[in-house]
C-alpha cells in the first residue's frame, strides 16, 4: 500500500533575511515611495545650525555621482541591519526614524539638480558648436566676397593703385578684424567714385565693384560681427555652488547615520555597519573610523555590503577607544 508523504513547509525566514527591496529596485524612487516623504521640521532642526559655506565646502570634497549613486544601497543595507537586530541591540543604535527618509529625500534632489545641471550643460556645448559652425561660414562668405571684390579692383584700377587697397583691408585672424577690412573696402570704393565719378565710378561698376558691391561689403561685416557677438545663455539652470550645497547636505545625514552605527558597533561588537562604495573615503577618517585616504584618481573604492570589520575591528575584538577624527559638519561642531 502506497503512503502518501506530505512534504514539510519550508522554515520562515528570519527578519534579517527578508530583503526590504529586491536588488533591481534598490532605488532612490522606490526608497522615496517605502520610507514615504521626509520629515520637514526634522530637516530644518538638522541644518538649522551648519553655516551654508561649510555645506558647500563639504559639497565640494566630492563627486555628486558618487553619493546618487551609494545612497539607495547605503539606506537599503540600514534598513536590513536595523531589522535584524533585537530591540535591546536596536535601543544601541541612537538615530531618529526620520534620518533614513530625510538622506533619501535629499539625494532624490541632489539626483534631479545634477540632471538638470548636466543638460544644461550638454544644451549649453550643442548651442556653442552650432554657433561654431556659423561664425566659420560668415568667416568663409566674408573672405570669399572680399577676394572677389579685391581681384574686380584690380582688373578696374589696375595693379598699382592696390598699394592702398593692402593697406586698409589687413588681415581676416578675426571676425572683428575681418568686418573691419571688409568696411575699410567699402569705403574705398565710396571714395574712389567720389574722386573721379567720369572715369573711376564707371570702371568700378563695369567690373561689379561699385555702390552695390559696397553695400554688400557693409552688411556681410555687419553679418560677421553679428554671429560674433552672440552669447550662449545659460538660462535657468542649476549651479555648480547649488550642486555643491546639495552634495554637503546629502553628506551630513550620511556621516549622521555612520555615526551612530558605529557608535553602537563599539558597545557591541555584533552590530554591523552599512557601507559605501564610491564616496566611502570620505568618511573613513570620521564618525569613530579608522582614517583612510582618497581613493586615487581613476581608481574604484572597493565594493561591498554591510560587513563586521567597518566602523572598529572583526566581530569579537575588542572594540577601538575613540581617537580623533576629521572635522565633521555637526550643528555642534
């Protein structure tokens, strides 16, 4: 007789190994719409006390990239840390709730204002290259129409007459230059039909370098100068300070939340550290780490998730006493 088996459940998963989000949507986007908005007042209270050019002087240490793109997984792995821990290890970890939703609010717009400053930028290098492209061709119409008019003078006034005309057209190693030879042309043949309007006005227009071609040489300078004169504007676009404020702001709440990490990994040593990847240099040496320098220029940080030796030793030393550390952007100093 044939006894059937009944196939035994799977254990549930402990709360450390349920993932928060997945790691194709580990998104600032996604983090936004789990953690929900940021606390307003709590973000005012945060920066309430650090003087905007300290901001922007943070800001300036490092990359916006670096910190768009470390912030989700960075939130991600606290958020499976915190959820792992007992609520006796947890009571360790002295960071409001509102830290995590207030560093994803802030990288969210750090994330668009660098978007919108990179197009402007992009917009801003297509519009020179097109007005480039324009000054080169007035540049070319210009010469080309001035070596026409310089060779009909030749053939209507004859060779040694031209001794004048080499003087005032000069040279074309500018658009300026250019326009001025072009009127200085034009004037002479004003002159040169005033002078002898019986004899001279005549050979000017039989060979097509009379009122006309005059006119033209006016309005082809005017042409050049103005192609010229045009400024690319910038328009309403983000700035390199405003991007920089934002990268202090995104950076604070960073070193916020390692610090208290690894203030809590120093009590108990079972507590891990969220990491980061591209910006992690820059808060080595701060919140109770161990110093390290920049990476060099070129080279990628070394990777990695959330591991026991961040933040003071391997699980079980004992933990680091507290040394100095670089200066870090408190509203306490």
């Amino acid at each position: 007789m044939a006894i059937s088996k009944t196939k035994k459940p799977a254990p549930a998963a402990s709360p450390a190994e349920v993932p928060i989000v997945s790691s194709t949507t580990i998104t600032l986007d996604a983090l936004a719409r789990e953690l929900g908005p940021a606390d307003g007042a709590f973000a005012a209270r945060t920066y309430a006390g650090i003087p905007e050019e300290d901001l922007v002087t943070e800001g300036t240490r490092i990359d916006s990239q670096s910190l768009i793109d470390d912030a989700p997984h960075f939130v991600a792995s606290a958020r499976r840390i915190l959820g792992s821990l007992s609520e006796a290890q947890r009571g360790k970890v002295r960071m409001p709730a509102a830290l995590l939703p207030l560093l994803v609010a802030e990288a969210g717009r750090l994330q668009a204002m660098k978007r919108s400053h990179d197009a402007a930028a992009t917009e801003a290098a297509g519009a020179r290259a097109a007005l480039e492209v324009q000054e080169r061709s007035a540049m070319r119409d210009g010469i080309g129409e001035r070596d026409l008019c310089y060779d009909g003078l030749r053939n209507a006034l004859g060779a040694r007459r031209m001794a004048r005309v080499d003087a005032v057209v000069g040279r074309a190693d500018s658009p300026e230059s250019l326009a001025k030879g072009l009127e200085a042309l034009a004037s002479f043949i004003d002159e040169t039909r005033r002078a002898d309007p019986a004899q001279d006005a005549k050979l000017l227009e039989d060979y097509g370098v009379g009122a006309e071609c005059a006119a033209a040489l006016r309005a082809t300078a005017q042409r050049v100068r103005g192609v010229a004169s045009v400024q690319i504007a910038a328009g309403r676009r983000v700035t390199q300070r405003a991007l920089d404020l934002q990268d202090g702001r995104v950076a604070v709440v960073i070193e916020k939340i390692l610090r208290a990490f690894r203030a809590a990994r120093r009590v108990d040593g079972a507590i891990l550290v969220p990491e980061l990847n591209k910006a992690a240099w820059m808060f080595e040496a701060r919140s109770g780490s161990s110093g390290k320098k920049p990476p060099p220029a070129g080279e990628k940080p070394s990777s990695g998730g959330e591991k026991p030796s961040s933040g003071g030793g391997t699980q079980g030393d004992v933990p680091p006493a507290r040394g100095e550390t670089a200066p870090s952007l408190d509203a306490d100093g």
